[in-house]
C-alpha cells in the first residue's frame, strides 16, 4: 500500500526545471491563486524569475532557493500563504467570485447585449444597476460600522 501511494508523490526538487516541473509550479501557483508577483515575494525573487521558471526559460535555480521551492511545491507553506491571501502585501488574486454572482453578471451581459438597438434602455439598465450596487453598499457599511450589542 506504501507504494502505491509514494508512486503520485513528486520527486525530491533538486533544482532542475524540468516540464514536469515547470507545470507543477504553475498549477500549485494558480491552485493558491497567486500571481507572479505574489509567490516571488513569499520565494523572494522578481515575478520575472518565477514566469521564466514557469515556461521553462531558466532550467535552474541556485542553491539559496530549493529548499524554499521544494517546500512550496510539496505544499509546507499551503496554509501560510492561504491564511495570508487578504494581505495586500502577498499581492494575491482575488478569491473566485461564487456561482450565484456570476449567474448575476451573465444575465446582466445577456440584458445588456440585447438592448444594443435601444441604447436609451441600456442607459437606464445601467443607472438601476449602478444605483442597487450603490444602495446595496451603502447598507452594508451600515452594518459594518453599527455597534455590536454590548458595546
């Protein structure tokens, strides 16, 4: 049973990108939902180096950084770095819209889209939506900054 289970487990990261690599990298990096610029400040290298890593154009990295490579690619810092994704300092991706907001975006484009030859309903699709998120926000800030019970 050992076996089966060490035969989907990457091999120890000696430095070389390989494409088995390279792919890996980048799907652990998308998976995190990191940007280049995120994962080379937690690596502590440019977001240039991590896309060339990425492609396959440096097929190495230095000593200094394969512990830390190794360790991300093996998923030791998963939680750090998800715990962290707010941080504007990682630079992270947002997180993914839900289901439910983006069923709403699609039946706004579609509204949107068929009112191309009514361009005076178009303009009035657009003010109600920017005036129910306006309202929508401002309602919840009021929550926000309501003191809770107690206080």
């Amino acid at each position: 049973m050992a076996e089966f289970a060490n035969s989907f487990s990457l091999p120890a990261f000696q430095g070389q990108f390989d494409p088995q690599t390279c792919a890996e990298l980048r799907r652990k990096r998308l998976a995190l939902g990191l940007s280049y610029c995120a994962l080379g400040r937690f690596l502590g290298v440019h977001w240039s180096t991590i896309r060339k890593w990425e492609n396959g154009l440096i097929c190495q990295c230095s000593l200094h950084f394969r512990k830390r490579i190794a360790g991300f690619l093996r998923g030791d810092y998963d939680y750090d770095i998800q715990a962290n994704l707010g941080d504007p300092r990682l630079g992270a991706y947002l997180r993914p819209v839900s289901a439910g907001a983006m069923a709403c975006v699609r039946h706004f484009a579609n509204c949107y889209h068929l009112l191309e030859s009514r361009p005076d309903l178009r303009s009035l699709l657009l003010d109600e939506a920017f005036q129910a998120a306006r309202e929508a926000l401002l309602k919840i800030n009021a929550e926000l900054t309501k003191p809770s019970v107690g206080e």
